[in-house]
C-alpha cells in the first residue's frame, strides 16, 4: 500500500528529503511551504549587497520537482497535532499522513522587540534581502539630498547586529561596497563620514569557530573600517537612533539610520504549540533517529531538530541536510521491515567565511587544515555554485559575479536605483505603524 509522507518545510532538509522521497514508489510525497520557492540561504547576503540577484538564490518548488507536481502544496501551517495525525494550514485546510516531517526551520529573533522587529532589515528570505538592498540605497540617496551635516552622517551610518557569520559576511561585503559606490556614484558624498558599526552581544566574533577565524574576521573588517562593538545587546532603535546596553550594562546610543539584524533565530511560533518536549531554545527533542519521542513515524530534522542527550547541533546546511538524509535512511528500513541503522550521529565537515571580495577563510579540522585568501574564496565559490540549485541559478549567479568582480569598473555598483521606491516605502509603512 502507498504510504503518505508530509514534508513541511521546503529549506535544506526538507528539499533533500522531498525530492528522494517522490523517487520512492510506495511513498506519495507531498511538501508544505509558505512559499512556493526554495531559497538558499547561506547568499541572501549577497542579495542584500547588491552582488546577487535574488533569482539566483532562489527556484520554485515545481521546477525542482519537474514533471512531478502534484506532491507540493502552499500554504502556512498553523498546527500540528501529533496525537491526532494532523497538520493545518492556513488557508484551512487539514492533511493527514502516514509519515511526517518537520522541517521548517527557523525565524529571525527580534527578543520580542516590536520596534525592531518594525525598523530592522534582516536577511532571513529573499524579500527581506531585497528590501535592506533598498534601504541601503535610499540611504545613501537620502545622505545625498541633505544639507544638515549631521543628518548626513546619520544616514551614512549602517549598522549590523550579530557578529556571527552572517553578520561578518555582510560587513564585510557591505563596506567594500559602500566605499566603492561612494567613490564611483556620490561625489558629493565625503567618503570619510561614512560609518559602518558591527554590534556583537559577546566578546568575540564568529563564536564557536576556531581559530584563527574571529581574529582574522576581526582584522579584516578593521582594515575595511568597520567598528566592532563588543559585549553590547541592541535594546531599541526608533529609525533614528540604536541604544544598546554596553559593557558594565552602561547605555550607548548610536545615531544611525540603518540597522540590520542578523543577532539570532528561534523556531517559528507553530512549533512553539506542539505537544512534544523542546530543548531551552525552543527545538524539538528528538530520539537518537531524529524521532519525536513516541512517535515513529515523526521526524524533525534541520533547524528545528533538538536532542536533549547534551550535545549542541549547529544550526548549518550541512546539519540539515546529513539529518534529513538519516530520517530518510530510516524511513526506508521502516518501509522494509529491517533493522534500523545506527543511531543519528553528526559529522561536521568545517567552516568557511568570506570576509570581502577574494578573501575568505576555510577550517576544516577533521583534516587538520586551514588556508585563507584567495585560494579559500575560489573553494568557498566553487563550494556555493555546487550546493545552489539548479543549472539556471549556477549560471545565473557565475553571470552576476563575474559582473560585479571582473567588470565592475563598467557595471556600477549594483546597488541600484530602482529599488529605492520600495525602501521609502518600507520607511512610511513603519512609520505608520
Ligand atoms: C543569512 C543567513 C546566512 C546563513 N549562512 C549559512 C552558511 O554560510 N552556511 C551554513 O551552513 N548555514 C548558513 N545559514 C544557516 C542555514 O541556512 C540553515 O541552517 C538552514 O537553512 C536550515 O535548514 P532547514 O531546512 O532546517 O530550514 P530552512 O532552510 O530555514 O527552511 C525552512 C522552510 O520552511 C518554510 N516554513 C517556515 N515556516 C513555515 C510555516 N509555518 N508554514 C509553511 N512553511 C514554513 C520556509 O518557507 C522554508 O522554506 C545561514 C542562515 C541565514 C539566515
């Protein structure tokens, strides 16, 4: 008999075990998402920097799934009542299933901050990305118009929240490009006034990494002239002003007219309704097969995937995919009737950052390697053409990179006017609210 299996969630892990379980005959697959695209995450910076275009980090769930459509629904799942067997969706809908797997990830985590959540970019999906490229650029048009020199500098002044490596990619990239569009499109801009403020809540960047990646990630961005804040928690910002607590929780304000958060995820507010055990940060707890506990045929695998056996999981594409991959494994020794393979258990393959155009650092400590410069960023390219999906999006970011890295000197700075309608707009909305 043909089993359903319900995938929820279209990210790293849910897109490995959708697309290897619509392969299965005795398996009708069928995926949920809010959007009806997959994105690829780990580039949204680069959207946001104007180095990517968003159709090259993003591709629909039909195209990936070719001829087979019938297995994806959109939709916004509302609940999931594990006792019953049921998942609703918003437009109502409800959906049984013989398998379950829940992958939807994670949230951008304001700490309940309404204003914030209101005025702060974050780089979570794709419009998010699109729109902190616009306000980047209104930003620098609004610099442009003023005659008040203090407000000039006010719009000039970009801030990022979150110094892991998210946070310290987009700086990076952010400062080499706001120096070069200065230079090339605002003359009447002094390229001094601009100010680009990293606001990290603990002593060190990219916490968890080795070495000697937070202290190269810390050179680099000073030498492209970003300030670090360390120990300092954002605690409000108005559009107009960020106040943090600072260390010996001293209060700071920092005139800047852009903040974009990239300071921490949580599960969405659904999993925060499921009946099963969560870890302290709000993922479900999982059996050592990625199980939720008395539930055999309810898998978590990415993000959201917890274990209460004390060890940490990354929240990384590499985890998502390798658990995805094991709740498939053991789906098709259910399927059979075999024994279950060995117990889940994560392989970390290392790290990579890019810190700017050419430069890049890779630690892989299973092989006790590490290199930086520009042969780490051609691994680090090679390695993203590879993961994004779909030859379209590979030929269309390759396009877009070798514009901006090879000839830039022709193609401006990518940072383009024609988003800027929708960065005021952003602006008035909020306002509003
Ligand atoms: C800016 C940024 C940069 C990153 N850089 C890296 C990196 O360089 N390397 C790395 O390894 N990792 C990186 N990560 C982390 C990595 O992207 C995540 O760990 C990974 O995407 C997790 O995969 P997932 O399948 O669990 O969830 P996701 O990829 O987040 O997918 C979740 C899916 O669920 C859908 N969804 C969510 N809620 C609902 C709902 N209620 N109803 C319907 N659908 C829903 C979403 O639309 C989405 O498609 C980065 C993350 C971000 C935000």
């Amino acid at each position: 008999m043909v089993k359903k299996a319900l995938v929820l969630g279209g990210g790293f892990a849910g897109l490995v075990l959708w697309r290897a379980l619509l392969r299965e005959e005795r398996i009708e697959a069928v995926l949920v998402d809010q959007n009806n695209y997959h994105i690829f995450q780990p580039l949204l910076y680069q959207v946001a920097t104007g180095e990517l275009e968003s159709s090259a980090v993003t591709r629909t769930f039909r195209d990936i799934a070719h001829r087979r459509t019938g297995g994806f629904i959109l939709g916004e799942v509302t609940a999931i009542d594990l006792a019953a067997g049921t998942v609703t969706l918003d437009p109502s809908r409800i959906l049984t299933f013989d398998y379950l797997y829940i992958t939807l990830g994670t949230i951008t985590n304001f700490f309940g901050n309404e204003n914030l959540q209101c005025l702060a970019m974050d780089l979570k999906n794709a419009e998010a990305a699109e729109q902190a490229r616009s306000r980047i650029a209104y930003a620098l048009e609004r610099a442009a118009a003023c005659t008040d020199p203090e407000s000039c500098r006010a719009w000039l002044t970009f801030s990022v929240a979150g110094g892991g490596p998210a946070g310290v990619e987009f700086c990076c990239s952010l400062a080499q490009r706001l120096h070069r569009t200065i230079e090339m499109e605002y003359p009447s801009l002094d390229p001094r006034d601009l100010r680009i403020a990293l606001i990290q809540g603990g002593p060190h960047l990219l916490e968890g990494m080795e070495d000697p990646a937070p202290a190269a990630a810390a050179k680099k961005l000073a030498s492209l002239g970003v300030e670090i804040f360390y120990n300092h928690r954002v605690t409000g910002f108005d559009g107009e002003t960020i106040h943090c607590c600072g260390e010996n929780q001293q209060p700071v304000s920092l005139p800047a007219r852009t903040l974009v958060w990239t300071a921490g995820v949580h599960p969405p507010e659904v999993i925060g309704r499921v009946a099963a055990p969560k870890t302290h940060d709000g993922r479900l707890v999982t059996d050592p097969h990625l199980r939720i506990p008395g539930y055999d045929n309810i898998f978590v695998a990415g993000d959201l995937a917890g274990n209460d056996r004390g060890l940490c999981w990354p929240q990384t594409a590499p985890f998502a995919i390798q658990s995805a991959r094991h709740a498939l494994r053991v789906t098709r020794a259910m399927l059979d009737r075999k024994p279950l393979p060995e117990p889940f258990s994560y392989s970390d393959p290392g790290n990579m950052v890019t810190l700017g155009r050419f430069d890049a650092i890779c630690i892989f400590p299973r092989f006790s390697l590490q290199f930086r410069g520009i042969s780490a960023w051609m691994a680090w390219i090679l390695l993203h053409l590879y993961r994004i999906m779909g030859m379209r999006n590979r030929f269309t970011a390759l396009l877009d990179w070798f514009q901006d890295y090879a000839l830039r000197d022709y193609t401006g700075s990518r940072i383009d006017s024609t988003t800027i309608s929708w960065g005021k707009k952003l602006r008035e909305t909020c306002r509003k609210s």
